[in-house]
C-alpha cells in the first residue's frame, strides 16, 4: 500500500503539532489518518506510522491492537454499535442486537457482502438515560427498538442517511477518522444539523429554572497563553504586596506590669504570636522547567542528608533511637537489596530455581522411603518441613 501525498502531508502536520523531542504522541491521530484511506490499520499502515515516527512496527502495533476504535481488517463504511451492556440490556438491547444480526446475516465485528455495514456489539456507549442506544460510526441513534433499528440499517444500504438522535448528520468512517485524526470534517453543511437530547434539555431547564449558573461565566472568553498568565500573575502578586498593612514599630511607651510598676523604658509590648502553618518546611516554588516526575523524586528526597524535615510527603527514617541514617545509607542499602535479589531470567519467572525443585522433591521422596508413608503423608511432612 503506497499512501497518498495527501495523506503524507497530513501526517507531517499531525506531527508538528508535538514538541520535536514528544513526536511519538502523535501516534494515536496517525492511525486514524491512515484508517481513513484504508477503512482500517493494515500492516501497510503500521509500517507507514512507524516509518514517520521513527519508531519500529511492533510498538505501532501495540497500541493499534490495544484501542478497539482502530479496525485491524477492512471494515464497512458504517460500523452500527448495539449497546448490551446492563442497562441497555435489560430495555432491551440484546433483542435489538439479534435481530439485526439475523436482518443483516452477519455477527459481531462482521461486514455485509455489499461492505457497507459492519455490526458489533458494544460493552457501553454511556448514553444509559437514553436506552436503548446504538451508534452509527459513533453518532447515537437513542431509544431504539428492533423494528427502529431495521429501519436505520435498510436505509443505510440503500444509499441514505438516517439523521442521529443527536449529533450532526453521518458520515462514512473513513469520514470520521479524518476528523478523530483532528481535520474539520469538509463536507457542506455537515455541522448544520443535530440537536441535544430530551434529558440534556431537561438539565438545561431545571438550571434556568432555579438559576443555576457558573458566576462570571461567559463561553467566549479567550484561553489565555503562559506568557499572558504569568503576567497576570505578577499583577495580582504586585497589587497583594502594595495592600498590605505597613509593619507596626515595638514601642517605647512605658508598659505597666503586673503590680502597677511601669517596666523600664523601650521595653515593648507583648509580641503578636506567630500564625502556626503546621510545617516547618520551607515554601520553596517548584520551577517550572523540571517535570513533575523530577519534583515528585526531589520532594521524596530518600537521602537523609537532604531530606527536609516535615516536608509534604517526607518522613526521615530513623534507625530506632530517633537519629537519622548517615547519608548515603538509604543507596546502600538499595544496593544490597538489589545484589541479593537476582533478576528472573528470560526463561521462568523470580524464584522458580531447578535447584530448590530437586532438593523438595529428594526430600520428599526420602521421607517416603523412611517411614513409608503415603504421598499425602509425604506432602503433610514436607509441609512441616
């Protein structure tokens, strides 16, 4: 399979997307780029997504072979999901389902002989206020029936497109994974159409009734860039320092004690007690070119030569009498945990020794032999063993 220019172009700008050192995030919207000319992840676009990514087959296939949304054999141009899960099940979903496999002739994750319609069964769709459900190319079609459903499959063969419950109107799943891949879907008018559904108005309604809103809120307010939030944040700090109360000067007023003696001169009053904070960590702002592995790791800070006392989620280890490990104690020891602990070879897992196999099993035979007991009688002394 050689692969359009087209779609070659739109891989490069699905990868400049990402950072140049994160182009492996890419990965997901590159198999939808190529599901969308071949209708599903061949070998053919695994090679091509790894090729691009630098990455090598096996670690594009798994993940194509992890996600369902990503066919691995050709799939119809519309892929009808039957909900049977729970709910879905008890309004009548599996009724739904049997009976448009029967209609159609096929089974789960199985194409028509025309190759327009492939049918499976899905674990849930998340529309359970709306149950039944079923989905074309992930469009819902809510509160169907057998006979509602027959009819959405029969139209579809027959060249239509049966308007969604809710959602704009279909499209081919080639068509839609251009769009999963993160392309505006071209088609004209294809946004015009859909609406909500009745239990999403009925929120909407409930909301306005009581007036329950979001203060403030307002939908077109722009997502602002870090620049711009940092400056905002200098701002704010700015104006919270200007409004502080000046420090207030001890003193020197003569202070009466407790026997109506005035205590000596520049002697100043009782001293505001401190607000307690509860730690006596330092507030050390985490910089931001580091990831939050990398301070995660340095808040834990294993070594006791550094390690701060109190700090979130910190607790010096003592060795019994309250003093803390030497430093570099705490990589030792990880040493000698790892030297005593051999790694499992490729062959068996941890601990699964020949040796320890054949001393167990000439012990048991040996107490077998000794006293003849019998082998449950053996087991029950190896047990003691």
């Amino acid at each position: 399979m050689t692969f359009t220019d087209t779609t070659r172009e739109r891989a490069r700008e699905i990868i400049a997307r990402y950072p140049a050192d994160r182009s492996r995030s890419a990965l997901l919207p590159l198999l939808h780029l190529v599901q969308a000319e071949e209708g599903y992840v061949s070998p053919a676009g695994v090679a091509f997504c790894a090729e691009v990514l630098g990455l090598n087959k096996a670690q594009v296939g798994a993940v194509a072979t992890f996600y369902t949304m990503y066919k691995r054999k050709p799939t119809g141009d519309f892929l009808v999901s039957v909900c049977t899960n729970t709910m879905c099940n008890v309004l009548g979903g599996q009724e739904v389902y049997d009976t448009l496999s029967e209609h159609l002739g096929v089974g789960h994750d199985e194409t028509t002989a025309d190759g327009t319609i492939t049918l499976e069964h899905a674990e849930c769709l998340a529309a359970c206020d709306y149950g039944p459900v079923m989905t074309v190319n992930y469009d819902f079609f809510d509160g169907v029936d057998a006979s509602t459903a027959v009819g959405v499959v029969d139209e579809l063969r027959a060249g239509g497109r049966p308007m969604p419950t809710r959602g704009a109107r279909l499209c081919t799943l080639k068509e839609m994974a251009v769009q999963l891949a993160g392309f505006a879907d071209e088609r004209d008018g294809a946004v015009a159409d859909g609406g909500p559904g009745e239990p999403t108005l009925r929120g909407l309604r409930l909301a306005q009734q009581h007036g329950v809103s979001v203060p403030g809120f307002d939908p077109n307010t722009p997502i602002r860039s870090k620049a711009e939030a940092d400056k905002a944040a200098a701002e704010a700090k700015a104006k919270a320092e200007a409004a502080k109360p000046a420090p207030v000067e001890a003193t020197t007023a003569p202070v009466k004690g407790g026997d109506g003696a005035s205590a000596p001169t520049g002697a100043a009053g009782p001293a505001k007690p401190e607000a307690a904070t509860g730690s006596t960590a330092p507030d050390v702002k985490a910089p931001d070119d580091k990831s939050p592995q990398v301070r995660t790791a340095e808040t834990r800070q294993p070594d006791a030569s550094t390690a701060v006392p109190d700090a979130p989620g910190t607790k010096v280890p003592t060795d019994g009498t309250g003093t803390a490990p030497a430093a570099g104690d705490a990589r030792s020891a990880e040493a000698a945990g790892v030297a005593a602990n051999a790694p499992a070879g490729d062959g068996k897992p941890a601990g699964d020794e020949a040796g320890a196999q054949e001393r167990n099993l000439t012990e048991a035979k040996a107490g077998t032999d000794a006293d003849g007991a019998g082998p449950a009688d053996a087991s029950e002394t190896g047990a003691q063993k």
